[in-house]
C-alpha cells in the first residue's frame, strides 16, 4: 500500500525553517570548537559549514533556507502548469538568486492569496502570447539554411509549421529550451478545463524518441530541419481564434485548478 504523502503547510515549513537554522547554529558552534582545536596543532577542520552555502551574506542561512521553502510552494501550487515558460524561468530565476522577500507566515500567506489573481493574469498573458507567436512566427522552406517563410492568415490554422527546433530537444542533449510547444500545449489543457499532464508531449518523445506524438488537443512532427508540424484539432482552433486575439475573454468553463 502506497503512503499517503503528507503537504506540508506554510506554518510547517516556517517551522522547518526555525528547526534548520538551529540546527546550523549548533552545527557552527561545533566547527568552532573543532577549528580552535586543531589550530593548536596548526592543523584545519575537515569542513566549515558555511562553505556549503552558495551566498556569502552574513544571513547566508536564513537565504537558504528561504530559497527551499519558496521552491517548495511554487512547486506545490502547480505554478509551472499556469505560466509562460519563460515567465516561470524568470520566476526560478528569481528564487534562485535570492531575490524572493524572507520566507515568513505573513509574506507567504499573502503571496498565496494574491495567487489567484495572478494565476489569472499570467493565463491570459499566455493566451494571447501563444496566439500572437502562432500567427507571426515563422519557417525554413527547404532546409534550415532555405528561406524563412511566414504564413498568410488571418488567425490560428488547423495545419501550421513553426520553426521550434524542437528535434534537437527530443534527438540531442544540448538544446533544453522550453519552445512554443509546451506553451501551446499549457494553453490547450487550461482552454479544456484540465490540468497540463506531468507527462508533456515532448516528455513523451523524448521517452519513446518519437518524431510523432499527439495528445487530445493536437499531434506534433518534428523535423530535422528544426520545423515542427502542428495539426489541432478543430475545437481546439476555434477556442484559439476566440479567446487568443486578446487574452481576456476566459470563460467559466476553463477551470483554473491551483492545488488538485
């Protein structure tokens, strides 16, 4: 029988933070000791434990400890499955430079409440970038060192090709970068009132090395030449061309599912 997995609370988390910091504070006051020691001898401790601390401000600690628990939240809160792919780099970004506010009860609780209003705002952000992206990017005619060429429409088609190189990420190990796939595929399952899958479709590629896969909103081919062909299916186009064009017009039927 699986366990069940216990979600932590902010208020548990606070508290794991407090218990980590003391425990740091002893641990310190042990290497004290033993540095002491050794410099009778002329000799140096095995390790200090402020170098295993990837800042060097004096509440380099405090720091880290914050970074965990805010890594912590977002991930509990799904945030990836709601966001631009770059909007949720530039947020990790953040994390991991230390630039997020101290990780207390007040500040994370109000961080959550005002998550409902971002949540928001950040989907009809990605639903206009992905139609705008859709109908303005570009794609090599005749190999990647043909002619770029950009298709003549007037808003998203069933059929599309977009320059993604999306063949690297699913065939290559250099090339990671989230493209307009995974962005389109977020914007399907929220459009659909569903919760993006852990399990993307390049996720799926990469696993099967499959140039083809598709899910229920739409099938991908990518190419060598780093074009991706896209085929949707037609309530999926249609759902585009309304709300995509300017991002606002989220209906009640789109169920923006923060916590499952």
């Amino acid at each position: 029988m699986n366990e069940v997995q216990r979600r932590e609370t902010i208020e548990s988390l606070y508290d794991l933070k407090l218990r980590s910091l003391a425990t740091v504070t002893e641990l310190e006051m042990i290497d004290d000791r033993i540095h002491k020691d050794l410099e009778q001898v002329k000799g140096y401790p095995p390790f200090r434990i402020d170098w295993r601390f990837d800042n060097f401000d004096k509440d380099r600690a405090v720091k880290y400890f914050d970074r965990i628990m805010w890594r912590y939240l977002v991930n509990l809160c799904n945030l990836e499955k709601y966001m631009l792919c770059t909007e949720y780099e530039k947020l990790q970004s953040e994390i991991e430079q230390f630039k997020t506010p101290e990780f207390t009860p007040e500040n994370a609780q109000g961080w959550l409440d005002n998550l409902k209003n971002m949540i928001q705002e950040n989907v009809r952000l990605m639903c206009k970038r992905v139609y705008d992206n859709l109908i303005n990017s570009t794609y090599w005619v005749g190999g990647w060192n043909g002619e770029k060429k950009k298709r003549n429409n007037n808003g998203v088609d069933q059929r599309f090709i977009i320059t993604t190189y999306d063949y690297s990420r699913i065939f290559g190990y250099w090339n990671t970068k989230p493209t307009i796939t995974d962005d389109l595929e977020k914007v399907c399952y929220l459009l659909g009132g569903e919760v993006l899958p852990d399990l993307t479709l390049v996720t799926m590629a990469r696993n099967q090395k499959a140039q083809e896969v598709s899910c229920k909103y739409f099938a991908v081919k990518f190419c060598k030449n780093g074009n991706t062909h896209y085929i949707l299916s037609e309530d999926t186009k249609k759902r585009l061309n309304v709300i995509g064009p300017d991002g606002n017009i989220i209906g009640e039927s789109i169920k923006i599912k923060i916590f499952d």
